[in-house]
C-alpha cells in the first residue's frame, strides 16, 4: 500500500483501556480491539504496512504471511472509513458530516417592529443572565409566565453582564416573539407560544453565556457535585429528575447543559418539560399536574411545565455563575416491572450517547472537545440505571 499515516483530522484517546478514534471530518468515532489498537499505536509511530507486520508476527507468534493479511485488512478497514491521509482519507476531508442532533435555532424572519408600549413588564434571572420579559397582552402574560415565575427577580442587579430582553407582541392572531429586538419566531396559536419562547430564550442564552458544549441533559446537584442524566425523551428523563429533586438533590436543568469543556458544568434552571409519556411517573409526587395547561411545540409534541420547588434552587442562585464539578454520568433506561438497578456503564458507550446528542457551539465536534469530553468521562464515574418508578430509582442514587 504504500506510504501510510493517520489523516491529520484524526485524534485517539483510551477511554476505559479501549483506543477511540475520532474522526473530526465523519464526526465518527471507533473502538479498536487488542490487535487493531496495537497497529494502529504503530502506524502512529510511523511504521510502513512491512513493519507493523513484522512486529505483529513478532508479538503474536503467527505466520508472517497472516500478519500481513491482518495488517492488509485494518488499512483497507481504516481508509474505508477516512482515517488514513490517503485519497479516501482526503475525499472524506471534502464533505463534512453534521452531528445527529443540534439545539433548534430560529432564523430572523420579517415582522413588524416591536411595539413601543408594553403592558406587562417582568425581570427573571437565568444561568446567572437578567431577562426582561415585556408583553403587549394579558392573556400572552398568562400563558408565558408559569415558565419563569420561579426564577422572576425584583429588578435587573442579578447579573454581572447588561440583561438581555425577550418581547412577545401580538398582531391579530399572530404572535411574534423578538429577541434584543430581533424578531426570531412567529406563532398562530397561543398554546404554541410557550414552547417556541422557551426555545428562542435557550438560543439568545447559549449565544451569550460562554461554554465549549451544551448536552441535552438533566442535572442535580448535591454536595457540591452533579449528577447528570444526558438522555432524550423516552425515557422519563424528566419524571427521575422530579424524583430526584423530591429526594432532596438541587435542581441545574432538565436540558441544555453547558459544559465548560473541563469539569464544570452550569443548569439554566428552566421549568421541567413534562410530555405525556412521563405523566403517570410524576402523578403520585405531582397528583395535579394533569390538570396544567397543554402546550403545543414546534416539533407538533405536547409538554406541560412544570416548576421545580423553590428550595431546590436556592444552592444555585447563590453562586449563579459558578460551574459546578460532575460527580456522575447515568445512563438511564426505563423499562416496565423492572429495577431499580444501578450498575458500572462502559464509558465508551456513554461516549456513544453524548456523542449522538451533545450539540457544540460550530454544531461540529472538534479534536480539542472530543478530548475534553473524553477527559470527562474517564474522570467521573458512569453508570447505567435501570428503573420503572422513579422514587425508588432515586433513592438508589441518593445511595451512591
């Protein structure tokens, strides 16, 4: 085959004794078992197709004939894939991959100019930022405040930084929602509008606070650690947050958490958003939440807010902007008649997860963030909870 290296796109790491490859074009990563891992840590020491087969035969015993077979295999395998600076490696450089998913961010649209008169006027702190929030309509007051009651102040002195203003204006039966006077959404209906404000509130958030990477999961906080639960729904991420904020855990997010690309992460605080699915698990802790106005987001599902308890935010407004060290990563999976059981998970596999759901400020990874987020998972401990009702599943973690 030639000369052969690694494409310059291309970082390992060891993550729980396995060599990860990421590739930053593909936005992929691979696992190398024991032979695999050893030629590729010899091609990495510049060692020709001959030599890694020599020293493969050397170090196995086989026939020098299988050995080159072998290393014959990994290099097509590796090429295929884009990780050798060869011309696939380069073809694969061409066309960049996207992440799976990526936090909704609402383009400028054209509508009318805010209004100069407002008739509701509300001042909330979020992640450590001061949001004035000016409505032109009662019933827009009413639909949008349950989302921020918790967290409304007394005026704009919370944040270090100049506040940030979000406007909600009503034409006939358009809404328009506009952030630092941009208009970022519009709605028809006024049970979409709770979802489609909170969604422009996180993008005008995450454009301003600063992070490496924001990960669609939930966060609690005790003893001065986190807990984080990075998952979608499906799972009744949002009923085991509940559960666990029940159990005495202070509350960071039910989403969106930003990660300082170290060991810090930081909660915006907003309200938890409860679908349908995760009803039943919340009914004996929340036995009146059926009763909660529906709300329709733009992804057509239904969610209703729920706010968490005012003492479960008091350790985190008092040091608004700190990041908070993570103490664990669980894997949740919710299975009927089953757990609670809590295990070791394979940090690869967490890798897998984040990977497929983190979203990153460019809405790619780079080597530099792979490496982080590697770094935070073999510093913290990872582990896979299987659960069917929630209080006893954090009770089980309120043990660790």
């Amino acid at each position: 085959m030639g000369v052969v290296q690694p494409h310059p796109g291309v970082i390992t790491r060891i993550i729980d004794d396995t060599l990860v490859l990421f590739s930053e074009p593909r936005q992929e990563t691979h696992t190398l078992d024991g032979v695999a891992g050893y030629l590729w840590c010899l091609l990495e020491g510049q060692e020709g197709p001959g030599e890694m087969a020599d020293k493969l035969a050397a170090a196995t015993g086989q026939p020098l004939h299988q050995a080159k077979k072998t290393v014959e295999k990994c290099l097509r395998n590796w090429s295929r894939h884009g990780f050798l600076n060869d011309a696939a490696g380069a073809a694969v450089s061409e066309t960049v991959l996207p992440l799976v998913a990526t936090v909704h961010r609402k383009g400028s649209t054209a509508a009318p100019r805010p209004p100069a008169d407002w008739i509701c006027l509300h001042t909330a702190e979020v992640g450590g930022q001061a949001v004035e929030l000016r409505f032109d309509d009662v019933a827009i007051e009413d639909c949008i405040m349950p989302l921020f009651d918790h967290l409304a102040t007394a005026g704009c002195a919370v944040s270090e930084r100049a506040p940030l203003r979000l406007d909600i204006a009503s034409h006939g039966t358009r809404y328009d929602i506009f952030c630092n006077a941009d208009c970022v959404a519009q709605c028809h209906r006024l049970d979409e509008l709770a979802p489609s404000t909170e969604r422009a509130l996180t993008q005008l958030l995450l454009d301003v606070l600063g992070h490496e990477m924001v990960l669609p999961a939930a966060a609690v906080l005790r003893d001065g650690e986190t807990t984080v639960v990075p998952a979608k729904s499906g799972v009744q991420r949002t009923a085991l947050t509940a559960a666990l904020i029940g159990a005495g855990y202070s509350y960071l997010c039910d989403g969106n958490l930003l990660y300082d690309g170290r060991s810090g992460v930081r909660g915006l605080g907003l309200c938890l958003a409860i679908e349908p699915g995760s009803l039943a698990g919340l009914a004996s802790r929340y036995p009146g939440l059926g009763d909660v106005r529906e709300h329709i987001g733009p992804d057509l599902k239904r969610v209703r807010y729920l706010p968490p308890p005012a003492s479960s935010l008091s350790e985190p407004r008092r040091q608004p902007n700190k990041w908070w060290p993570v103490g664990t990563i669980v894997l949740p999976k919710h299975r009927t008649a089953r757990g609670p059981e809590l295990r070791d998970a394979g940090r690869t596999d967490a890798l897998k997860q984040l990977m497929g759901e983190a979203y990153f400020p460019d809405h790619l990874l780079s080597k530099r963030q792979f490496s982080m987020l590697a770094g935070l998972l073999n510093a913290v401990a990872c582990k896979e909870l299987i659960y069917d009702d929630p209080d006893q599943a954090a009770e089980v973690l309120r043990l660790l």
